[in-house]
C-alpha cells in the first residue's frame, strides 16, 4: 500500500495476463473465494518486470520471460477487502513463459476464466474479463 498525503491509501501492484483457449488465467489464494489475477507487489528497489517475474514464480512455479513482457492496461478500480474505499491501482501486463503452472506458496488453485465467471472476481479482474471479451479474445 502506497499512502498520498491527500488521498485514501491505495493498493499498488501488478498483474499478468495470459489468455489461452479463449480464457483468462487466474488465481484463488488460500483461503479466499475469489479468483485474482496472479501477481502482487514490488519490493524496495523492484522494477514492474523483476517483481512480476518474481511473484509469478513465487505463486505459480514458471518463469517469465522478460524480453517479451507487453503492457496491457493500467487499472484503477475498487480494492477487495478494504473497507475504507481505497483503490487498487494495478498495471497489467502480458508475458511469455516457460514452465508448467503449478499453484504454490499462497495460491490454493489456478482457473481458466471466461466473462461468464466475473461474478467470481473483484472489480480490477472483472474489468480485464470485460475488455478481453470486448476485444474478442476470451468467451
């Protein structure tokens, strides 16, 4: 969380794309009901790419390539979770990987969602199936 002297506290953090067969990748995290889209938040120092690399690898056991990394969106919708209003400002993008995906650390399972499962997410993962379907690449 990243506080402004004038403004509610926000979430900053960064997420990673990847659409295949038509669905959007997403994550449950241990404990929770909702799927999110995996990734998280920078550490001291961290580049947007280091630390998506890193959180990627840390949750779903692949690894990112970082000459292919793409922006795709940034977003700023209501946090899940937080009473007090705050956003979550989230800059998505989208990434070649190798390896094969396998939830680990915090991340209870990893789902292929399509526009018909945004009741499952929150507001920022609801968004990105919304202008994925939009553009006519996921169902």
């Amino acid at each position: 969380m990243t506080p402004r002297s004038s403004e509610t506290p926000y979430v900053d953090s960064l997420a990673w794309i990847l659409v295949q067969d038509r669905a959007l990748l997403s994550v449950r995290t241990k404990g929770k009901d909702k799927f999110y889209l995996p990734g998280g938040k920078r550490e001291p120092g961290e580049s947007d790419v280091a630390a998506l690399c890193r959180e990627i690898r840390e949750e779903l056991g692949v690894e990112l390539d970082p000459m292919s990394f793409s922006f795709f969106a940034a977003l700023r919708e209501r946090a899940d979770g937080y009473a007090d209003g705050r956003e979550v400002r989230m800059t998505c993008f989208t990434a070649e990987h190798r390896g094969e995906l396998a939830p680990a650390r915090e991340i209870a399972e990893h789902r292929w969602l399509t526009t018909a499962d945004a009741g499952s997410c929150p507001p920022a993962g609801r968004k990105v199936l919304a202008m994925l379907g939009e553009a006519g690449l996921i169902g």
